[in-house]
C-alpha cells in the first residue's frame, strides 16, 4: 500500500473557506480510478504549528499515485481549484504493508 499524506496551510482559512477546500478534496471520491482510500480533516486545534487540512490518500502502488497525480481530475478540477487558495503545502509519501 502507498500512502501521500499533504497538509495545507490556507491562505483564508475561515470556515467557508475551509468546508470548500475540504469540500473539493472529497470530490475525488469515486472520481479518480487509482485511489484506494480518501481522507480529509480539518485542524481542531489551532496551535502555530498546525496546518488547517490534512489529505491522506492510499493506492496499491507508487505507480498509482503518479498516475493521479497527472489524472485530468486531480490536475483540472483539484489543483486549479486548490491552488489558489493555499499560502503552502507539506508532503509525505510512503510504502507500507497491507
């Protein structure tokens, strides 16, 4: 299993702003062939450290993750849609055991 794990810090991050950006992340539900699994959550806690939403994706392979992250979905509606609202992102990605 491949896990890509990102955390976004927003520009706005007002709750309309937030219920959006996590609102257009969960669109990818059933949308994109290659995932596997799909979980967004927005920050509870508010501290100087904290990012306001965190995307976990899952996928059989590092193969699959490279195929969404070029898929006319994830680049045309995700990422055209998300970017703008961003002051940054942080990722990780990693291989595990089923």
């Amino acid at each position: 299993m491949f896990t890509h794990i990102v955390l976004f810090k927003l520009k706005d991050n007002s709750k309309e702003n937030l219920d959006k950006a996590k609102n257009l992340l969960l669109s990818m539900n059933g949308k994109i062939e290659y995932l596997r699994g799909l979980e967004v959550g927005a920050d509870e806690l508010h501290t100087e450290r904290s990012y306001d939403i965190a995307l976990i994706t899952r996928f059989d392979s590092l193969d699959d993750m490279n195929a969404y992250q070029v898929h006319p979905y994830h680049v045309n509606e995700i990422l055209a849609n998300l970017k703008p609202m961003l002051e940054s992102s942080k990722a990780i990605d990693y291989t595990s055991e089923k």
